[in-house]
C-alpha cells in the first residue's frame, strides 16, 4: 500500500508527469493499458474480445474538466459512443443476452461524473448525464458511473439516486476500501441498481478507507457475498485470483446461475484470466478506456501494480 501511495503522489509531480508523457519508454506500457487516442481504435480493440464471448464497456478518458465548454464536449462525446455501440450492434450478433430482469447489453458505457462537470456544479453534471442516458435509453444501452475519490462518493450516490428514478438503464460502482460501502450497497439493493464492485483506485485516509489490504480484500468478499443475494445482476471488477475463486464458491452455494453476474477486468490486464472465466461459462467484461487524457487513469494503473513502474523505469534507463 506504501509503494502505492508513493507512486500515485510522485504522479501528481508535473516533472514525473512530464516524463511520462513525453518519453518514448513509457508508449509501450501506455498501450496496454489504453486501447488508444481515437473512439476507432476503441472499436477496433472492442471487435477484437466480442468475438471471443467477452463483453466490454468503453470509457472516454479524462475526469475534473475544467470548464463548461469541456463538459459539454465530454456530453457530445459520450452520445456519439453510444451510437457508434448502437451501429456496432446491428453487425454483432449477440448485442444483448437475455437474463431474467431484463437485457444485458454486451458493449456499453462507462462515465465520470467530474467529466460531466460535477466540478462545475451538481445541477450542470446532471442536466449534461441525464442528456446522455436519453440517448442510450432510446437505443436500449446502460450507462455505468464510475466511481471517484471519496470527496465525491455522496454526491455521486445521490446524483445516480436521482436520475435513476427516471432512467433504470444506469448505474453506479462502489468501493470496498471504503468503510461507508457496507451502507451503499444495501442502497443499492433496496433500489435494484447494477453496481459494479472495486477494492478502489485512490489515495483515501484512515478516517473514510481501510489501509491495509488485507481489510480491503476481506471487505470485498463480505460485501460481493451480499451483492450475490441482494443486488441486481452485480458486477465484479478485480483481477483477484483469489477472490473470483471464492465468488464462484459462493455463487454456486447459493445456487445462482453463472448468468445472474458478471466479473469485469481492465483492458491489458490479466487477459488469461479473462478468456478463462468466459471458457467456464461466466460473463466476462473488458472495461476499454481510449481518449487523449489518459494520464490519471495511467497512473493509477501504475500505482496498482508497482512492478509495472519499475518496468518502465528500466526501459527509461536502458534508453
Ligand atoms: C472494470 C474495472 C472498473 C474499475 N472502475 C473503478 C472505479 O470506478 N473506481 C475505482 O476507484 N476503481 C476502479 N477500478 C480499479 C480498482 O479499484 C482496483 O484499483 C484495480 O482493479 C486493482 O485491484 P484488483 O481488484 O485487481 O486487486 P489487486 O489486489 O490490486 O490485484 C490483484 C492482482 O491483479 C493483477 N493486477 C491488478 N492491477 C494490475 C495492473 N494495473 N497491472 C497489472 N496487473 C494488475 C496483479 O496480478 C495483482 O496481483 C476498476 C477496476 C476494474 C477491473
């Protein structure tokens, strides 16, 4: 957890920012991670996992724009996805699979509310998210809001609160690192709201988050057990070994059809675990960021997995 925090601070230093995005050794790195600058090379990485069974949501990098303009800008981007999804669809056979509370839909979207200009103000996020999941109702798509650092977690709840009363096609993710999480996801329940579960991707203190990651995994199984009983269609977002393994036992103990959730994984991590799960027969999710503010997103991909810096120091080394 230190060399986490290390990394995620020596991040935020603009020269550490500088190298990175401007040295040649880190391309290689940069690429697995992120399927690319353009929406065409994130359609392209989608049509290279649909065929193998594996689903995906693609995600529009970038999070705390700046101005109104670059909100409105995200908007419109985030509706021309979806309907780039909803042409890719008429060619994909399998654009949605059947499951007892309604569709699944095998390509959807991923969104950050300080994208949609939460910064700005809650009211202007909400008009811009609520444009948005018109569009992908219209075209029966499902929208997910990521989940960002703990200053925005209420806010975010609630925002999801809201326009899912108008919109069920979204959704939202919680953290295991957090200790409010035990509360959200009966909110969730009582609501039928899809959540996404993740250990968490952001430097929190002690007075909101567990810092040892032994608490974090142990809370995401308690709370991934709840979600299996209580929660609508749950989706599981680790590359845990350990963890998926034991959300099988547990799926199976209460006799939960493999289709009734779904795991989820980065793009460029852990793609043998990925095909694998699809080979057992469970719903796999391949979350596909693109867009030329990957650097955030990058860092916390780095920060995750120190052995992926030190890697990319070396390179930078060896020139
Ligand atoms: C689909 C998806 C969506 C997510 N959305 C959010 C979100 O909205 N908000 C949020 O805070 N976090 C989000 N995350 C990130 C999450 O919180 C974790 O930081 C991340 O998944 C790493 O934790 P882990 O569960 O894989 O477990 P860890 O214990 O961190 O890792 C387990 C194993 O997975 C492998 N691994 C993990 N990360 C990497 C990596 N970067 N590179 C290479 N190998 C790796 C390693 O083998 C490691 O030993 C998301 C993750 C996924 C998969």
């Amino acid at each position: 957890m230190f060399a986490r925090l290390m990394i995620l601070k020596a991040s935020e230093m603009r020269p550490v920012r500088k190298m990175i995005t401007q040295s040649r050794a880190f391309r290689p790195l940069i690429r697995r991670f992120v399927a690319g600058e353009t929406l065409d090379q994130a359609i392209a990485a989608a049509e290279e996992l649909l065929p193998k069974g594996i689903y995906v949501s693609l995600d529009y990098l970038g999070e705390n724009v700046q101005s109104r303009e670059e909100a409105v800008h995200a908007k419109n981007t985030y509706i021309e996805i979806l309907k780039r999804i909803a042409a890719i669809k008429e060619v994909m056979p399998m654009d949605h699979v059947g499951y007892a509370d309604g569709l699944v839909e095998t390509v959807n979207l991923s969104v950050k509310l300080t994208q949609c200009g939460l910064d700005q103000s809650d009211d202007f996020a909400e008009e811009n998210y609520r444009e948005v999941l018109a569009v992908a109702k219209a075209i029966g798509n499902f929208v997910r809001v990521d989940m960002e650092g703990s200053p925005y977690t209420e806010r975010t709840v609630k925002l999801v609160e809201r326009v899912h009363v108008d919109y069920p096609n979204t959704g939202t993710v919680l953290q295991s690192y957090l200790y409010r999480t035990t509360e959200d996801v009966e909110w969730a329940a009582m609501r039928r709201l899809r959540i996404r579960l993740v250990k968490g991707a952001y430097f929190e203190e002690a007075d909101v988050a567990y810092q040892e990651k032994m608490r974090v995994d142990e809370a995401y199984m308690r709370l991934a057990e709840r979600m299996l009983e209580a929660c609508a269609y749950p989706a599981f977002a680790t590359h845990d070994e350990a963890l998926i393994e034991k959300i099988q036992r547990s799926a199976k103990a209460l006799n939960l059809p493999k289709d009734r959730f779904e795991f989820q994984m980065l793009f460029g991590v852990r793609r043998d675990l990925q095909e694998k799960l699809v080979a057992e027969g469970h719903r796999m999710r391949v979350y596909i960021p693109y867009g030329e503010s990957w650097y955030p997103y990058f860092s916390r991909r780095l920060a995750e997995r120190p052995a992926n810096a030190l890697f990319a120091l070396k390179s930078l080394f060896k020139g």
